[in-house]
C-alpha cells in the first residue's frame, strides 16, 4: 500500500514539483496550497506524513502545527522552510514537528528523512493497515480515498474498529450487526468481506489481499 504524502505549502511551483518528484519515487501525494486547505484534507483523509511549509499567506505552518498536536493528532511532520538555523529549527522540532529541514534542500534527502519517519511509525504501530479503499480519521471510516464517510451505527462501528485492530482479528459478535455491516460494506467496497469462522466470530478479510 503506497503511503500517503500531505504537502501543505503556498508555492505553487515548489509545490508541483515536489509532489511529481514523490509520486515519482512510489508515494501518493496531496497537495494543499494553505494551512487551512491542509486543516480541511486532514479532516476526510487519513495521510502517512505531512510536508508542512512554516512561511504562508493565512495561518502560518507553526501555528497550524500547534493546533495539529493540541487536537491530538500525531501525524509525523517534516517542517520544510525558507527559515533556516538553529534557533528556528528548535521552535518548529519543540511546536511538534517530527523533523526539519531548511530551504534550498536535496530532494534524495528529503525521500530518506520521509522513508525514516514512516519506518519510525509502522515500527511504534501507528500506522493500521487496513483493507484496500478503507480509511479511517479521528474514529470515522470513510471510503473513496476518504471523501465518502461510511453511516455506521456505535454497533457497528465498534466491530468494525475491532476487525481491523489489526485486520484478521476474529472477534465474536451479534449476528446481525455483523450481518449489517458486511452489507454496508459490500455496496461500497468489492474486496472487503466480513466471513464467519466457525464457533468463534467474525473476520474482516481484503480480497485482493489473498
């Protein structure tokens, strides 16, 4: 599964050029033009690693970043900034960043400190797998690379989160808010499946995976 790079940054041809370069090396990129754009991608998208610029028109990428960790979101973060130096560096690694790197900068160096943050996160478990087409922000489930939100009930939601916690969970549970929620999931996504396993529960299985 490819990760998910968010580059939150107003120039626009830094911008284009970063993201082609990374979707050239294997990542899937979004691209946000301000902090408050980036705010609104967060809010439907799950993403792997922020690119967060610290100069920009609007919110500033310090205060965007402070408001991220207040929320309790802990995306990593690379600061990328015009702001070089020592003093700037310690305010943007002590406001929640992940790492921070100053403008102009090599771009294979910027792949590695990425390529380092995700190794970091799946070996602390803070990146869930999940079946193809599923993703997940702030307990919700949503579909269509995050723009579509899956209309869960608790119950279903609960055994969904169960499911998935890591996927192949078997977890035990009522047959019809099993039955419920493999219908649900069955319109939206073709390759999950939710199957019994006899005299002990349920599984959440990705097709295509198999």
């Amino acid at each position: 599964m490819n990760k998910v790079i968010l580059i939150i940054d107003d120039d626009k041809v830094l911008r284009e050029t970063l993201a082609r370069g990374l979707r050239n090396v294997g990542f899937s990129v979004i691209c946000a033009d301000s902090a408050e754009n980036g705010s609104d991608v967060l809010s439907r998208v799950r993403v792997d690693v922020i690119i967060l610029d610290r100069m920009m028109t609007g919110q500033d990428g310090l205060s965007f970043l402070n408001n991220l960790r207040k929320s309790g979101d802990n995306t990593p973060v690379i600061m990328l900034t015009a702001m070089g130096g020592a003093e700037n560096a310690i305010d943007g690694l002590s406001g929640g960043a992940d790492d921070y790197m100053a403008k102009p900068f090599q771009f294979q160096e910027l792949v590695l400190r990425i390529q380092n943050i995700v190794r970091k996160s799946a070996g602390a478990g803070n990146v869930r797998v999940l079946p193809a087409g599923l993703t997940i922000v702030k307990d919700e489930f949503f579909t269509d690379n995050g723009s579509c939100r899956l209309d869960l009930s608790g119950e279903e939601k609960k055994l969904l989160n169960a499911l998935v916690s890591p996927v192949g969970n078997i977890v035990a549970a009522s047959p019809m808010v099993a039955k419920r929620l493999r219908t649900k999931l069955n319109v939206v996504l073709s390759n999950v499946d939710i199957v019994t396993v006899r005299g002990r529960g349920y599984k959440i299985i990705d097709k295509n995976g198999e």
